[in-house]
C-alpha cells in the first residue's frame, strides 16, 4: 500500500474506534522545514527539516501544498530522520511546494510544517538576436536568507561552472556569449555568503537557427457567411509555430499579410472575417521564425465563388477551380428546405445544370440554395475540402389554368386541371355550374375533372372553377375563372 493511503486507512480505522480511557489523543508539535532544493542532474527534490520537539514522535509525513491543499505523497519512520529525498518530483518542471508533519505512535498527526518551495528556471532561446534569456521563480526562506543567486553554465557534456553572480533581488539573466550550434545547459543557486542553499532544475537547449517547416500546405478555404476559414497542414519536424496568411494584391504585384495565427500539431486555422467573399482572390499561407522573416510557403489557392443563372425551369451553375496549379473533383449541393444534399458528384468541369421540375416536390423554402465542395487531389485523409459560396434561386412558383378541353375525345385534353411548376402545400380544386351548383372537388394536385358528375358527360358549354392553394415559399394563391367544354 502506497504510504499516503497508508496513513488515510489508518486514520480512518482510528477514527470509527471508540477512544480508550487513558489513550494518547494529543497532536506533536509540528517539525520546522528548513531547506529544499533541486539535484539540477536528477530533478530530484531533497528536503530537510529539525524534529519535532515532542518526545513521542514516530516518523514523519511528506507533503506537496498546493492551493492551500496537502497532498500526502510518503510516510518516513523513523523519529530521527531529518531528510528525505523526493525521486518523482515535478520540480524539473514547476516549482513545487512541500511541507512536513510529525506522527506519533498513536498515529496522531501534527499541523503543518511551514511551507518552501523549490526554485524553478526557464529558458527562452532567442535566435533572432544571439542570446539566451534566462528566468526562475524567487527563493524564499526566512530560515535561510539569500543574498544572491549564482548563474551556473555547462558546455555540451561539461560539468557546470559558475557563469556570474547576480543580487538576490533579480530573478533573471541574459546570456549574450551566445555560439550557433552549441548546447548549453544551466542551473541557479541561491546562495548566502558563498555558501549554496538551494538549487533549480536544470535547462538545456542547443542554439542556432530555428528549423524551418521542409513544406507548408494550403489544404482547403470554405466560405461561410462573410468569413474565409483556411485550413493548413506543416512539417511537425519544424520548430517553427508562427505563421501568417498572405492575400496577393494585383496593384502592387505583392503578397499582403491578410492574418496570422499559430500553429499546433502541424495544423493551422485561419479565420478572416468580413472578407471579400464576392470575388476571387488569391492565398497563400506563410511560415514565419522568431525574426518574422518567412522561411516557408505554401502553394497558392482561391475562394471559390459560386454563380448561378435561370433560364426557364433550368439552373445553370458556375464555379472557379480553388487550385491554380492543380486538379480536384467538384462536389455540389442543394438545400431545398431539408438540409443540404448531395446532387452531383465527381464533377471535373466547374459548371453544372439542374432542372426544377425533377425536384419541385421537395421544395419548402422560397430559395433553393446551392454550393459546390471540392478536395485536392493527393489530399490526406480527414483533410477538410474546399467550400464555395452559397449562390441561391428564386423557386419558380408560376400556375397556369386552360380554358377549355375536350373530355371523352382521346388523351389529348381530355383532362381540365390546373398546371403547376412546382408542388402545391395544401391544394382545393372546385367545379360549379354557371348557376353555383358544385359538380366537382379534389384536394389532390394531381387529380384533374373529367367533364362528368355522378358518372355522366356533362354537355357543352361555359362552367366555373375555383382554385385555392398554399405554395412551397408560404403564399396563399385564390383564383377562379371558367372553362368550356367544347363539342
């Protein structure tokens, strides 16, 4: 059992047993934390502390404190021990935070020791103008007062030699003496007189330029309301993580800076809002080093900018290739008020014709929108396609009635019901003598009158109609007039 669910278990046992009568209930003192550093070669934190003044002290709990909150992490029993030495410390990457509790053999716990942190140093490798700046989090210990912190420096596999002496009153150093591919590692000591009373973590870095992505990728721009969102892929291997989003200007013949953004596992996003999404304009996406100076481009793509035109019931479609140097199959997409749908796949020309009449019984909006995906040839799994804009159509409500048919003659106008182009919501179709009587009624577009009531031709002659019905955009359309029945 790990010691801290150890001395948890134990704790809890005590407490669901009655007391004893003459059984020890008293807390030890508390010990006093007196030192804790940092091995800069193991990241190990070593902690030490003077006993507990209680003659009845068993061993001692180690804690990490954080946020006010200790957290048991091993139990030393023994009542002489004054060190102990922390080999899963995190202290090579934060400060860390430790205090100590007495136990005495009645497992009777102390408060809390006062609280000392580790010191912890961070480096900033700065390439751009030969030089490492260095920081670390101050050292604080009233026991123990530092007067100034040592800056310590070893050379590829050397051992660390004192660099300089900076006031304690400092908690950062820059170092200038800087050669391009060299590793260097560093340490501070925080020291009184001299003498050292606790150390940092160790860093190590090597300088040099940066390493530039070997390609940067412009996967996909999809339109989306007045926005652009650019999706990117780069070479992980780079240590490079800036990058900007460069729109060319046809005035100057000249990449313009249109965004910037930072990349993370070798994706990069950029999202230009109000963007001119009308017309097409040429992108690129640019790696940027330390010195913001562009190491790596992609190659350039366009937004794709969506056009239709209606002749009739047809609809014409056109659209620009996203890829000035490349190929990609089209994909284009309807929304008829049921969501977008596939309608046309595998497209290698960028223009494409539909015809209302096949779909107008799906239509319940009063546009029917459209937009065309496309994806790069070659392109990696996941990767997002392009997007156009949404280019939308009128629906086409138009409703014509004839005038006069000839039923029982044939096919040929044989049948008197109105013509739609597209599908009525709610439909009521009437037929009336000239005097009012109704000879005929049907709430099914489809269904026309056939010149007869209850089963006989009527004869020749003027009648009315009635028509009422709600179309696919939500209006409601009343209309009447006559037909004749011809001889």
């Amino acid at each position: 059992m790990k010691p801290a669910r150890f001395i948890a278990a134990t704790l809890l046992c005590l407490a669901l047993i009655p007391p004893v009568a003459g059984q020890d209930e008293t807390q030890p003192l508390s010990p006093q934390l007196d030192m804790v550093t940092v091995d800069p070669l193991t990241g190990f934190a070593t902690l030490t502390w003077i006993l507990s003044a209680s003659p009845d002290v068993a061993g001692y709990v180690i804690y990490t404190f954080s946020g006010g909150t200790a957290n048991a992490i091993d139990t030393v029993r023994s009542p002489s021990v004054t060190m102990y030495i922390h080999t899963l410390s995190v202290a090579r990457y934060m400060s860390v935070a430790y205090v100590v509790a007495a136990i005495d053999s009645s497992f009777n716990i102390s408060p809390l020791s006062n609280s000392l942190s580790t010191i912890y140093l961070s480096s900033v490798n700065d390439t751009c103008n030969s030089r490492i700046i260095l920081s670390w989090t101050p050292f604080a210990n009233s026991s123990h007062p530092a007067d100034s912190y040592e800056v310590r420096m070893g050379v590829g596999n050397g051992s660390a030699v004192l660099l300089e002496t900076v006031p304690v009153n400092e908690t950062s150093y820059t170092y200038t003496d800087y050669d391009p591919g060299t590793a260097y590692c560093f340490h501070i000591t925080a020291t009184a007189s001299g003498a050292a009373l606790s150390s940092s973590n160790r860093v190590c870095l090597t300088t040099g330029s940066e390493t530039a992505p070997s390609w940067v990728n412009a996967d996909a721009v999809a339109v989306a309301d007045q926005a652009l969102i650019f999706s990117g892929s780069f070479d992980q291997a780079t240590s490079v993580r800036d990058f900007v989003l460069q729109k060319y200007a046809t005035a100057t013949s000249s990449w313009e800076t249109a965004a910037s953004a930072t990349g993370s596992a070798g994706i990069v996003i950029f999202t230009l809002q109000g963007a001119d999404t009308a017309n097409i304009n040429l992108y690129r996406i640019t790696a940027l080093n330390n010195c913001n100076v562009p190491v790596a481009s992609s190659g350039s793509v366009r937004n794709m900018v969506l056009l239709s035109a209606v002749t009739g019931t047809q609809i014409d479609l056109k659209w620009n290739n996203p890829l000035p140097a490349g190929e990609s199959p089209f994909t284009v997409w309807r929304e008829t008020g049921q969501g977008w749908e596939e309608v046309a796949s595998s497209l290698s020309d960028t223009t494409w014709s539909d015809d209302y009449t096949l779909f107008a019984a799906e239509v319940s909006v009063a546009e029917v929108a459209y937009q065309v995906t496309a994806l790069a040839a070659g392109a990696p799994a996941g990767a997002p396609p392009h997007r156009s804009s949404v280019t939308t159509v009128q629906v086409t409500e138009n409703i014509f009635v004839p005038n006069a048919f000839t039923p029982d003659r044939g096919i040929e106008n044989a049948i008197f019901k109105p013509e739609f182009s597209f599908v009525p919501v709610n439909y009521e179709f009437r037929i009336y003598t000239r005097t009012g009587a109704m000879l005929f009624q049907t709430s099914d577009y489809a269904t026309g009158w056939d010149g007869r009531h209850s089963g006989s031709l009527l004869p020749s002659g003027v009648y009315l109609w009635s028509l009422r019905l709600t179309t696919p955009s939500g209006s409601t359309e009343v209309r009447t007039g006559t037909v004749t029945i011809l001889p």
